[in-house]
C-alpha cells in the first residue's frame, strides 16, 4: 500500500483561496509571491479564467514562461491571459508591483513550473528570465516600453493553432504596445500569403533563423526580399525544395541578382544552406560577393554547378573560414575541382565538416581536392560515399587522410572494380577488396568510425548515418 505524499501548506493555501474565486481576485495585490507559481498553475489547470486574468495584471516577476505549457493551454484559457495584459497595457498608471516585461511561448529547455518550491520563485526565477531577453534591441514606443512577446513558429498548414492565429490576431491590433519577437520561424507547406502575413507583424530584427521550404524562386524572391533585409540579426538562413522555374538565364540573372542583394544587409549571417541549387546556373558569383560576414557553414545540396560557380569559391574572403562544407548530391562530374581544392587549402585550419557524398565525382578529378584535404587537420566528419571511385584511386585518397585523426565519422565508396554491369556492388569481389582498403587505412592511421561501400550495406543492413554510431563494416 502506497503512501501518498501530504500536500504542502503552501499548495494548501493555493487551493483554499481558488475555492473562493472572489478572494482570491481580490487579495492579488497583496499576495505573497512565494504563492504565485502554485496559485496560477491550480487556476491554470482548473481554467478558472478570471483569476487568471487578474494575476497576470499583478504579475510581479519580470517573464511569464507559458511556451512549456503551450501544449496543454486551451484557446479560452490564452484569451484570459492576453485579456489580462490587453487591460494592462492600456492602463495609463500599472500597478506598482506589476514588473512584467517578457511573455515567453518558446518551448524551452527547463520545464519551470515543475521546479518549485517557492524558494526558486523568490531568487532565482526573475534573474533566470530577464538573462533570456533577446531582443534588447526592441525601441521603447510612448511611456512604457512594449511588451516582448517571445515565439518560435513554424508554419506547416491552414489552419494554423487556434492560439497562434489568436496570437496573431492580438498582436497585430495593439501594434505599438506589443513587439512579437520570433528567434526561429520555419515555412513549410504553407502558401506565401500566410508566411507574409506572419512577417508582417513580426519584429523582423528579432528572427535569427529562417527556413522557407515548398517555394517556387520567383515568388520566394520577388515577395520576400523586402522582408529579408530587415532581418538585421539573421544568423541562419535555410531554403530547402525550392522549386526550378525558367531556362531563361538572363531572368534567372536577374532574380538571383536580386536575391543576392538582401546579402549586404546581414551581417551577421553565419549558416546558409541552399536544397536544389540549379536557379544559380553560373550566377553563385553574385551572391558570394555580396555576403558581409564570413560563414561558417554553407551548404548547397541536390543540383549542380558549373565552372563559373565553383571558380568563385575560393575567391572570396566570405568563405575563407568555414566549419562545415555541404556540396552533397551536387552533380560535379563534369567540371574541374580545382577550385574546390583551393577553398579546402583556404579553409584548411577551420573546416571540421566535409561532406561530398552523391556528387559523382569521378576518380581522375581527385588528384585535384587531395592537397588540400590532407591540410584539413581539424575535419571530424568526412562523407564521400556514392562517388565512382578505382580501388587506386580510393587507397590514394585513404592514405592522404594520414593527418586527419580526428575523423569519426567518415564514409567512402565501393570501388569500381566490385560493381557489376548494374552498377550494383558484386558482394564476393566487393569483400576482400574491402579488407584491403582497411589495411591501406590502418598503415597510416587507426580509423574510428568508418563504413565503405554501398549504402545501406547489404550484408548487414547498415548505413552511414550523423545521428547513429557507424557500422564498422569492414
């Protein structure tokens, strides 16, 4: 028989003053704060809506952290809140205790209403939140300086949340009293319509990461390029199945002009990453060119390049320090890689990704990339399977890898010489060819985490993978 564990005296207290819903009301002003965190989480379970509202009126600390409740929080039990702050807002005096400035609907780390006792509400709690304002930024309008509504957002369909279109909806009509911050906003499947309607009442300096999926380019750039350059902070910036739209290179050189443009205004960018880069067409130059800070992480996936864009890549000092390199399943079959292995000695002493999986490189283009691959002392991961590879070649490459110890993971190809008329993986040569590799490797240094050959594996099922530990399949 199980012992329930007695409630607190100061749940006890929480309970009585909810029973009598007008006590409570009023006797908010002179409640002690050690009482707040269990009162509003007992109203809050138990959608007593108009306490609700009054308490975040005499709110005394300086955040209200609702993005770990956001899941459990019913659209009447939002609108009792924001009632709440809209009838303080508008208040030319506030009360004197009131000392919010933050509400917070991220879905954080912590889960804060959990870590009671009253002993953290009194200390640690207004310290712990104020250190988590992003947006200091944020210019004081009128008397009193706005509210800083805190939100990551991620549009995926319509209808959206109830609340998050009620959110909208709120902010929108108190413009001026209400700046709505969104570190992180993701488009995904949603018409452009909606993710400009969302801009439009977003504190655009606020967004730090950006990651617009589904779009057209034409419509992505002509609507969205406004917006994008008052994005003064934007450190990431993701565009992923993006779709192609003309063979007319000069309206292609016109819009990626354009597009290369919003590139002046962000200066603190450190990650862009391009899926299905084909709209460049040999205008990357433009875009290169125009990027203020150096990144630290580019990727360009699922496409191609030509000449004229992999010269530009070592050229310019934007690139001169990356950490992380994608270029996979961009057809490279075709061009020189000269340039490449200039950026891979410029970057030699920063880069730690490289990842050139599915690009079809051929092996007499690898003599061109091995100099500077070697040089990259710091490189931790190194995908290069689905390459068309000899087996001299693939011991050429394994043996100029002698100084990169740091390496786990990485992945190679089948050689050539195991496949068959298919193009598939003959398992009876592929084997001992295999072990070969292996001895090739380990004369000049003990692999880590390695798999060579077809992905998945068909012995035993494996495949290369960031998230789980490589199969040593050797």
């Amino acid at each position: 028989m199980s012992i329930q564990t007695p409630p607190s005296l100061l749940e006890l207290a929480g309970q009585s003053l909810l029973r009598d819903q007008a006590l409570s009301i009023s006797a908010m002003e002179e409640l002690p704060r050690v009482l707040y965190l269990p009162l509003f989480m007992e109203a809050f379970r138990r959608r007593h809506f108009q306490t609700l509202t009054v308490m975040v009126q005499a709110w005394p600390f300086t955040c209200l952290p609702l993005g770990s409740l956001m899941k459990k929080l019913h659209l009447e039990t939002f609108k009792a809140l924001l009632e709440g702050l809209h009838m303080l807002l508008t208040q030319k005096d506030r009360p004197r205790r009131w000392k919010l400035q933050v509400l917070d609907l991220r879905d954080v780390d912590e889960n804060f209403w959990a870590i009671w006792p009253g002993a953290w509400a009194l200390s640690c709690f207004p310290e712990t939140m104020s250190k988590r304002q992003t947006a200091e930024d944020c210019p004081r309008m009128g008397e009193h300086q706005p509210l800083k509504v805190f939100i990551d957002i991620c549009l995926k369909e319509i209808p959206q949340d109830e609340c998050l279109r009620y959110l909208f909806q709120w902010v929108y009509q108190r413009r001026g009293l209400v700046h709505l911050c969104c570190s992180k906003l993701v488009n995904y499947l949603t018409p452009i319509k909606y993710l400009r309607k969302s801009l439009k009442i977003i504190y655009l300096n606020s967004i730090q990461e950006l990651e617009i999926g589904n779009m057209s380019w034409p419509r992505l750039i002509r609507k969205l390029c406004c917006y994008l350059k008052e994005m003064k902070n934007l450190r990431k910036l993701v565009f992923s199945r993006c779709h192609h739209y003309t063979s007319d290179n000069e309206l292609e050189g016109r819009l990626v002009a354009k597009f290369s443009s919003v590139f002046l205004r962000l200066e603190h960018l450190q990650l862009l990453k391009i899926k299905l880069i084909t709209f460049f067409n040999g205008h990357l130059e433009q875009l290169i060119r125009c990027l203020q800070n150096p990144l630290e992480n580019l990727e360009l996936t699922y496409g191609y390049l030509l000449e004229e864009d992999m010269k530009c890549l070592s050229q310019y000092a934007s690139l001169g320090y990356l950490k992380h390199l994608n270029l996979s399943y961009v057809l490279l079959f075709r061009i020189s890689l000269e340039p490449l292995g200039a950026l891979l000695e410029k970057i030699a002493a920063s880069l730690k990704t490289l990842i050139l999986e599915g690009c079809q490189i051929h092996y007499s283009q690898l003599s061109a990339i091995l100099p500077g691959l070697s040089r990259c002392s710091q490189l931790t991961t190194f995908y290069f399977g689905r390459n068309c590879m000899s087996m001299g070649a693939l011991k050429d490459l394994l043996r100029h890898t002698r100084g990169l110890s740091k390496l786990s993971p990485e992945t190679y190809p089948a050689p050539e010489e195991s496949l068959n008329s298919l193009v598939r993986v003959n398992w009876e040569i592929f084997t001992p060819l295999r072990a070969e590799l292996m001895c090739t490797l380990r004369e000049v240094r003990q692999p880590k985490r390695i798999f060579i050959g077809p992905t998945p594996c068909p012995s035993c099922g494996s495949s290369p993978s960031e998230e789980l530990e490589l199969h040593l399949c050797c």
